[in-house]
C-alpha cells in the first residue's frame, strides 16, 4: 500500500456555474483519475431500481431521502473506499468532483488530513447567472438560479467549504485564461508537474 504522504487529492468546489467541470475536465485531459460524488448516487439509485428522470427530480428525491435514512455521510464514506482503492492501486493524484455539503468537507479533512487540497472556483453572481442562462445543457432562468442558490446553500450547506477553501481561483474571464490560473495552482501546490 503506498503512503498516504505522497498523495494528493483535490477537491473543487463552487457555486452552480462557477466552472467547477471545467476545471475537473482540465484535470481529467492530464490523466488525473476523478471520484464524481453524483456517480454514487447514480450507483445507489441504479442499485435501488429507480430510473433518473431528465429534470433530475427523481435524484434530487432520492439524494435527500437516502441522506435522511443513511445519514448525512452517506455519499462520503463511499467515495472514501474509492479514494483509499485508488490509492491502494498506485494512484498519487486524485480529484474528489462534487464535494457540497459542510458534514462531507469535515469528514474528508479528518480522513485525510494533509493530503486534500480545496480550490473554490469564484465567478461574480451576475455572471455565474449569465452563464447558467446561455448553457446548452440545463440551462437556468435567473429565478431558477436564484432558487437553486439558495438550495444549495441553506439544503446543502455548500458555503463551508467554499468559504474554508485553501485556495480560491476567480473564473471571470475566458476557459483559456481560467485553464492558465488553475493549472498554474496546481503546479504550485506541487498537484500538477511543472
């Protein structure tokens, strides 16, 4: 088993439209293996027999009825046993895609105390919403984004880690310029070679 010291796992969080994928799907284009926190609801939801519904209210439900039965670490404890597989097979870089909730953060810091990394992704609200507007996937009205803001925050308690986060990467500009500041982060903090 390798040592836990000479892995580095990161998580990247922010609010809906920040450009969190854009940043996983930077890290995956380099070889980076990434646990996806909705992958084990969806494994949960397969393994339950529920069909997902293309509005995602069938796993919005699912998503809050198994935390209420399984508890608020139900997500967590899971992609723990994938980062510990992962770890187990040789991988030093890990990318924890969808890290939310203030309970998952604290769980996560104990269990890997030096080796996680949180990088937030800012974006002014204005623009965050513009670009939730024009997306062609799910695209969000600004009331639906006003909603799933507050959702996010006051369901999900998704500010803690936002707020705690050891480094912050503001998004305001081109997928070119945001790539050169998050790939030059990760070079600092020694995640990416240089």
């Amino acid at each position: 088993m390798m040592e836990k010291k000479d892995v580095k796992i990161l998580a990247v969080v922010g609010m809906c439209g920040s450009g969190k994928s854009t940043a996983i799907d930077y890290l995956i284009e380099r070889k980076i293996p990434k646990i996806y926190f909705g992958g084990i609801i969806y494994k949960a939801m397969a393994e339950a027999g529920i069909e997902r519904t293309e509005d995602g209210e069938s796993e919005k439900k699912f998503r809050e009825e198994i935390r209420e039965k399984e508890g608020k670490d139900f997500v967590v404890k899971r992609v723990i046993n994938e980062v510990k597989n992962l770890i187990d097979a040789g991988q030093k870089r890990i990318v924890l895609d969808g890290l939310y909730t203030w309970t998952e953060y604290k769980i996560l810091r104990k269990e890997f105390p030096t080796e996680m990394t949180v990088i937030a992704i800012t974006v002014p609200k204005a623009l965050r919403r513009k670009r939730l507007a024009e997306r062609p996937d799910r695209p969000f009205d600004a009331q639906a984004a006003a909603e799933r803001d507050r959702s996010e925050i006051e369901n999900l308690e998704k500010g803690g880690p936002i707020a705690i986060a050891d480094y912050y990467v503001d998004n305001s500009g081109t997928i070119k310029e945001f790539h050169e500041k998050f790939g030059a982060l990760c070079k600092e903090i020694g995640f990416l070679d240089a």
